[in-house]
C-alpha cells in the first residue's frame, strides 16, 4: 500500500507560481511512475506531468514551457512546479504513482489550485 498526500495548492493570481508537493509514504520511486493530473470542474482528469523511475518526463502541450516536474528521493516526494499561472490551470490537482510492471496505482486526495484576480 502507498499513501500519497498533496499539499501546496491556493489562491494565486494569473502569471503567479505556487509548487505542489507529493510525499509519498514509502520509498517508491525506483518502481513507480509519478504524475500530476488535473481535474477543472465539469471536465475529465487530464495528466499534466509524469516522470518515470528512470526519469523521463512528459508534459501535456498546455502546460509545456511553464510547468516543471520534478522529484526527490531522499524525501520520497516529487513536485510541480507551476509558473505563468492562467485561469485555465485552474483545477484540483492529484499525485498519482503507477507500478511500471504491474500497473497498480494509487491516488492523492488532490490539492485545489485556482488561479484568479
């Protein structure tokens, strides 16, 4: 079992920056692929980052250029960093860890992010 808490999210005004944070509960990152997803309301969960045990990483077009992912092993966390915020980003964010063999996952309980003047 994994638990993943996201922390981070609040109120910020467009071209802002706030970094979310995903402690995982144990040692995974050898194993596991970690991503963020967004879900704005009214809207299907989107990926918006994922690195991978062996550190690929992918964007989703919208956020390229602006957001950066990003993990530490020591502290079993990983990040998102966001910057140039727009309104659009607005959402409730969610870590999310997938075993790369077995496809298990798991799932935060999602941190809100609102981007607004």
């Amino acid at each position: 079992q994994v638990q993943l808490v996201e922390s981070g999210g609040g109120l910020v005004q467009p071209g802002g920056s706030l970094r979310l944070s995903c402690a995982a509960s144990r040692n995974i990152f050898s194993l596991y692929a970690m991503g963020w997803y967004r879900q704005a309301p009214g809207k299907q969960r989107e990926l918006v980052a994922r690195i991978t045990s062996s550190s690929r990483i992918n964007y989703a077009d919208s956020v390229k250029g602006r957001f950066t992912i990003s993990r530490d092993n020591a502290k079993n966390t990983v990040y998102l960093q966001m910057n140039s915020l727009k309104p659009e980003d607005t959402a409730v964010y969610y870590c999310n860890a997938i075993h790369e063999v077995l496809h298990q996952d798991y799932w935060g309980q999602g941190t809100q992010v609102t981007v607004s003047s």
